[in-house]
C-alpha cells in the first residue's frame, strides 16, 4: 500500500498551500472514489450487513461549511466544486498519512448526521496538517 501511495503522491502537483490542495481536481477525482469506499464501510459497520452508498455533493459541501474551510476556495465556486474540495482534501490527508481509513470510517460510523460527520472529519484532517 505504501509504494502506491508514494507513486501518487510523487506524480501528483506540488501542494503549496491548503487552496492548493483543496482545488486539486485529479485528488478529488481520488477522493470521490475514496470517500465513497469509506462511507460504505461505516454503513456496512454500522447495519451488520455489507453497503454500498454515495455521499451527496450537498452533504460534502456542507461539512466542508461546517469546518470552517470555505474561505480557502474561490468565491463563485458550485456546491459540485466545494464537495470536489472535501474529497481533494481527505485523500490528500490519507495520502500523506495524516489520517487512516480506519479513522475516516469511524468517524463517519458514529454520526447520524452524516455532514457533521464529515465536519468532523475535516476538521480532524486540518489540524493534523496544519497544528495550532
């Protein structure tokens, strides 16, 4: 797992800033498809039985609200583009080991309220990379 994470992280632009990070549309691609995974697995956790699911743009775009993040992406941007922007922003984080899968279900397995969830999330992966 390892050598893969390196061989996408190695071919994946230089992130200089979190704007950077959060409007990288190839980590979103990533992100979607993990997202998704992780959401999946918290669903299955939590129903006894396996499920596959979809997060909602809206839910994505809501949590990344929630966290306070929407002042590092452009102004104007679509509900579409801010939940490319939390999916950009958790793969970058498991990436670079910041969180695991593991947490990222968790988290996401003890919420009802999914957007919260994912606030949570966020905010976890934002601190982790930027410590206060």
């Amino acid at each position: 797992m390892m050598k893969a994470k390196n061989r996408i992280l190695s071919s994946a632009r230089e992130h200089d800033s979190l704007a950077a990070i959060l409007t990288d549309h190839k980590m979103a691609a990533l992100g979607d498809a993990f997202i998704n995974f992780a959401y999946s697995l918290a669903l299955s956790a939590r129903r006894g039985v396996p499920s596959g699911a979809k997060v909602r743009g809206s839910l994505l775009a809501e949590g990344l609200r929630r966290a306070g993040l929407r002042q590092y992406i452009p102004s104007g941007v679509s509900s579409h583009e801010l939940a490319d922007a939390a999916e950009a922003l958790v793969v970058y984080a498991w990436l670079r080991d910041c969180i695991t899968l593991e947490e990222t279900v968790s988290l996401l397995e003890k919420n009802d309220d999914l957007a919260e969830g994912l606030r949570e999330l966020l905010q976890k992966i934002i601190h982790r990379i930027r410590p206060s």
